[in-house]
C-alpha cells in the first residue's frame, strides 16, 4: 500500500457503480473501526481494521468519520465579476427573472467574463477550487453559459480544462451555450438557436471541450422546444443532454428531460407529479439544489417525494454569482436534510455516488470500494448525524484526492 489510513472510527459510503434509488438510497455500508488501503491513487482496501495490513505511510485519523469525497455535479465556475449589487434588487423584491430581463442577472455576468482575462479567470478558477476541496469536494461540474458566442465559449471550457490539469479537483465540462440570448440577438431567437447548432456545438465538439450539453428551459430564457432541438443535435454529436428544469415556473422541463433520455434534471422545485414519475421511469438523475432555494427565497424541490418515488436523488451547489453565491457542499447537505427531510444517509448518497452518477462518474468515484479513486474526506465528526448537526461550521478534517493527502488541519 502507498498509504494506509487506520483508527477510522466510521466509515460511511454507499455502494456499487451506479446512482441509488429508493430504499437504495439510505442503504449505505457503515463500518466501525475500519481502514483504507490506497494503492497508485486507487482504493486497494476499504473495510474493517486489518493488522497485516502495512504502508510506509501510515495515516492515524484518530477515530474519525471517513466519507467519500464530496462530487459537486451542478456549478457554474468561471465567470468574471460577482454580482452582489442585486442584492438590494432582491430584497425589494425583484425577481430573478426580471432582472435578467432588464440586462441584468446573467447577461451582466456576460459582460464581465466576456471582458477578463484567460489569466485572470484561470487565477479566480483556482482560488474558488481551492476553497471547494478544503470544504472536502474531490471532484466537480463546471457549465460553460457566460460567453453566449463562440469565441467567448470556447475560452470558458478551455479555461475549465486548464483548471482540471491545474490543482487536484476532477472538473467535468458541460457547454451551456443556451443559458440566455445574448444582447446581440435580442429579439432574434431563432437567430441564436441556429447560431448555436450550426457553429457553437460543432466547435465545440471538434475541440472535444465538453461531456454534456446543458439547457436553461425556462419562462423567457429557453422554451420546451428550443431546448429539446438544441438537447437531440447535441446528443448527436455526442454530448448528453442535462437540463435547467422547472426552476422558476413549472413548464414541463423534467418531462422533456426524460424524453430527451437526459442523464440529469437539475432544480426541479416546480415539477409536478407527472414530471418525477417520468424521472424515474427514464432513470433520469434529479439534480437537487437547495442553497438556490434558499437564496433566491423559493420553495424547495420535492426531494421526499422524488426518493420515495423512485428518483435517483443528487445534491449539489449550483454555485454561481446570481443564484447561488456559496460554494459550500456542506450548506448544501445540511439543507438538504432540514429543507428536502433527506436523511443523513440519502444525502451522503445524493452529494457522493448520486452526484457522481449524474456526471458519468460512478465508475470511477462516489464511494468508497476497492479499484475506485482513492479520493475522502476524514471529518471532525465521530459519526454521519454530527456533520449534519453542527451546520455553519466546515468540519473537514482531511481531504485524500487520489490516494494524496490534503489540507491537512
Ligand atoms: O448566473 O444566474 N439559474 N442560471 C440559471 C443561473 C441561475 C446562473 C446565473
Ligand atoms: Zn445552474
């Protein structure tokens, strides 16, 4: 073994190579008293305390809970600028929806990633993933969204690629060229749409800059059916379909999600019983994302009713500078538990193997057996319910990104 972690006092991970659903999802393996083995960055042992196990580097985590690293599957990284100054919009009052039709929301953030810097995205990039491993996430989504032409794109995925090969977070790239008209197209949709198909995705497609293809389907931004064209040329040309869906107001976005066969629904506050019986009947994976509810002021997904319906339920950050300003994976799980009434278990489900699912990376990470990535948090928690308890506080003890310690504390 390259390292051994020993005296974990928890383990906690779900199981197996797919999303949980159902029952599945609270069904995760504790083990009391356990060790990791890594071995060339990979899980060589994970079960109960073995002495004939040996490592030249050997890791005490003092009867400490060990989780799988956290997946962050919904965020939207690099932008330039923030945007606290709709703060004061927002609380008079203002919907989000209404600032973007003013300029304002993210055709502001257009503006300003349009104008930085490749240097300066890439330094605020690194900065925001360092923030998010100490927080304890391993691997994450990034969307495109903020160029809305071409060039401006492509600079976003080749900034996201830059940052995955730059520091030790998994980043998986999604285009989201439809996240908004651009001003140079208002009141020409169509004209948008077919700039798109016929230039964007085949850009990016021939620089193999992107994974999914994701849509903001939404009153005002995309319809059911601008999205569902740009969704099946993007599958394609190879690009799985993800959507924004029902978010603000409940247009039918996670029925055509499914009809699409999309790997992921995200939001979903919306979505009526029509629309979760079709998640689950097409195994569409329902991206959950409470801190937006929370920020934004809105009511929360109907996370309960997903899982008992048979929803693979994932929960994620959206982090962004309009929606959801927090990066924190941990604000989003202790919302999750309080908000949506998930358990303790169903969330460490939802933001490990469920996250990593809806990304295409349950093979690889979201729990802790052998032959995945060794990649874990070591908390400052002796069982799962504390981490949920003591909300506010980053309880991250250690990080372990493919078999490397890190943020030793
Ligand atoms: O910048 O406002 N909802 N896209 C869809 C966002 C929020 C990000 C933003
Ligand atoms: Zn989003």
């Amino acid at each position: 073994m390259d390292l051994l972690l020993k005296n974990i006092g928890l383990l906690a991970t779900p199981v197996g190579s797919a999303a949980r659903k159902g029952a599945g999802q609270r069904d995760i393996l504790l083990i009391q008293d356990a060790m990791v083995g890594v071995k060339d960055g990979e899980i060589a042992y994970a079960g109960p305390t073995d002495e004939s196990l040996k490592s030249a580097d050997v890791f005490d985590c003092g009867g400490r809970l060990v989780t799988p690293g956290l997946v962050d599957a919904h965020t939207h990284l690099v932008f330039g600028g923030w945007r606290q100054k709709e703060l004061a919009l927002k609380l008079d009052g203002v919907p989000y929806l209404d600032i973007l039709k003013a300029g304002g929301g993210i055709l502001s953030t257009v503006e300003h990633t349009r104008a930085a810097s490749e240097a300066e995205l890439v330094a605020k990039g690194k900065a925001l993933l360092s923030e998010m491993l100490s927080l304890g996430v391993t691997t994450c989504e990034a969307k495109s969204g903020y160029g809305l032409n071409t060039q401006c794109e492509l600079k976003q995925l080749r900034i996201i690629r830059s940052l995955d090969k730059a520091q030790p977070v998994d980043i998986v790239p999604t285009f989201m060229g439809a996240h908004a008209f651009p001003k140079e197209y208002a009141g020409n949709r169509n004209g948008y749409v077919e700039h798109l198909l016929t230039e964007m995705l085949p850009a990016v497609v021939g620089e193999g800059l992107a994974e999914f293809c994701d849509v903001f389907c939404e009153t005002a931004v995309f319809t059911l059916d601008e999205s569902r064209r740009i969704l099946l040329e993007a599958a394609k040309l190879g690009l799985s379909p993800k959507v924004h869906a029902d978010e603000i107001d409940p247009i039918g976005g996670a029925e055509m999600a499914a009809d699409v066969n999309a790997v992921s629904a995200e939001h979903l506050i919306q979505t009526s019983d029509g629309g979760i019986r079709a998640l689950a009947d097409k195994d569409v994976v329902a991206v959950l994302l409470p801190a937006t509810s929370f920020y934004l002021d809105k009511p929360f997904a109907r996370a309960r009713d997903m899982v008992d319906a048979g929803v693979a339920v994932a929960v994620a950050t959206d982090f962004n500078p309009g929606s959801s300003p927090s990066l924190n994976m941990q604000l989003a799980m202790n919302l999750a538990c309080m908000k949506y009434k998930l358990t303790p278990a169903e969330t460490l489900t939802a933001v490990t193997l469920n996250g990593a699912a809806a990304i295409r990376r349950a093979g690889s990470c979201g729990s802790l057996e052998v032959g995945k990535q060794a990649d874990l948090v070591v908390w400052d928690a002796e069982d799962l319910e504390y981490i949920f308890y003591r909300y506010g506080s980053n309880l991250v003890h250690t990080v372990v990104k493919k078999g490397d310690k890190i943020c030793l504390s």
